[in-house]
C-alpha cells in the first residue's frame, strides 16, 4: 500500500487555504490543487509498503511521537519551489514551529531509512504543498498573484501540533483518497 506520515491540519486552517487557492485560480493558470480536505504537512513519503514494514513504521512513529513534546505552529508565507518565479510547487510556509517539525521529520527518514525505505533526495523542508503547475499556461500571472499574498496578506494561523499520523494513499482518476492508518501522539509538556 502506497503510505505517507503527515501532520493533519486544522479544518478552519484547510477552509483558509481553500479560499486561497481560489484566488490564486484567477490567475487562469494550469495548476493541479490540492483538494481543501487532503491537505496536510508531509514529514516522510514511504511511498509502496508492506504488513511487515507496516508494523515497524508504526512502532517508529510511536518511538519518535513519544521524544517529542507537543508544539505549536504558525503559517504565515506563500512560496514556490524551485523558486517562486519558476515554480512547480506551490506552498504555503511555517515559521514558528519550523525546527520542530524538520527535527521530526529527521528523525522519522533516519529510523525508516534502516528498514530499506530510501532517505530523500533533498533536505526536508517544512511547507504544506497546495498546488502543482502542469504547463506554463498563465505563470506570470500565478507569480504575480502568489507575490501579492507571499505574506498572506499579513495574517497568521496557529494550530498545535499533538500527533502525526499514517495515511494510505489510493490513487483514482479522480485524484487521491486518503485513510488515516495510524496516529501517534506527541508528548505532554
């Protein structure tokens, strides 16, 4: 089964970053969204797992959610990557809570990686991805939009981080369908 480990957001913090892909749709580029209700912060991609491995994923998320205490995180930038003037990914950007998450996350790729689950390629990054281009149709515009609310039009949304969580991914026509497999929760302070 395809899996990842994310941080599940907050509805409210999903409605608000709903809204905003809507505004960014104006732009009339040729972007993929994310839906509202699958957005997440990814911290490992497992990628196709099997019961066995399912098993010690679990026991690992419990191991690394129980050395770390609960944290609050602050989404407050809008970006791109590579770059946001040549973007394949667009994302939406913690600060507050950023070194906790990419900690985490570390400490997941570095216990999974001795199961035989490949590390990334590249560095962790701590964003929630919301859209991804599929052409250049209309970029300039998208860039222009997504330099206007990089700051997202100065407001911030808190939430707190208590748990993270394995999802199976399902794969259809109609785009993913995510299943809560596993929740771990973080320590008390």
């Amino acid at each position: 089964m395809r899996t990842f480990i994310a941080i599940e957001l907050p509805n409210e913090i999903k409605d608000f970053l709903g809204s905003l892909q809507n505004e960014l749709k104006s732009s009339g580029a040729d972007v993929k969204w994310v839906e509202p209700k699958n957005i997440h912060l990814t911290l490992k991609f497992l990628g196709d797992i099997d019961d066995k491995q399912l098993d010690k994923i679990t026991r690992i998320m419990d191991e690394v959610a129980g050395e770390n205490v609960k944290f609050q995180v602050s989404i407050s930038s809008l970006g791109g990557f590579p770059k946001i003037d040549y973007l394949r990914v667009i994302w939406v950007g913690a600060d507050k809570g950023a070194e906790e998450v990419t900690k985490i996350a570390g400490e997941l790729e570095k216990r999974i990686a001795k199961l035989g689950i490949p590390k990334e390629d590249r560095p962790f990054s701590s964003h929630i991805t919301i859209g991804r281009t599929r052409s250049s149709l209309n970029r300039e515009k998208l860039v222009k939009s997504l330099k206007d609310k990089i700051d997202l039009g100065g407001k911030k949304f808190d939430f707190y981080v208590t748990r993270i969580t394995l999802f199976k991914s399902t794969l259809s026509p109609k785009g993913p369908a995510y299943e809560a497999l596993k929740e771990a929760s973080l320590k008390n302070i």
